[in-house]
C-alpha cells in the first residue's frame, strides 16, 4: 500500500533535512566563522540585520547569521548578496 502523499512528503523534507545537516559541520568546519550573530525575530531582519551587517563584514573575519526560521534566511540571504 502506497503511503499517503502528505506522508511522502514529510519523509522526503526529512532526507533534504538529513542531508543538509551531515554536510553543515565540513562546511563550518571549512570555513571557520570567528562569531556569530543569532537572529531569533520572525521579522525585521532587513531592519536589524541590515544595520549591523556593514560592521560585521568591516570587521574583517568570517561570521555566520543563524536564523530559526526559512523566510528570515530568505530575507538575510539577500542582504548578504547585496
């Protein structure tokens, strides 16, 4: 009997979240952030983030913005490839 297609997808979006974390240590570990800045607001990352992000990439060592949910990555995302 086939599973039921909410059921699939919740097992596939599982395996991406699997995937994703066995391959975050070696990148971090590549990279080797020096800090890092937690954003922990659903909202007005462009505000608070936007704001400090000059400073932080003026200091000079790699960082990394951690964020809980996907739409505040999608919007820091974007200021960072500004």
């Amino acid at each position: 009997m086939p599973l039921p297609r909410s059921r699939c997808e919740r097992v596939r979006r599982q395996n991406e979240n699997e995937r994703a974390e066995l391959r975050l240590r070696p990148a971090l570990e590549a990279y080797r952030p020096e800090f890092v800045v937690y954003f922990a607001s659903t909202v007005g990352a462009n505000y608070q983030v936007g704001m400090w992000l000059p400073y932080f990439v003026r200091i000079g060592r790699p960082f990394i913005i951690v964020t809980r949910t996907a739409p505040m990555l999608a919007q820091i995302s974007e200021l960072c490839e500004e």
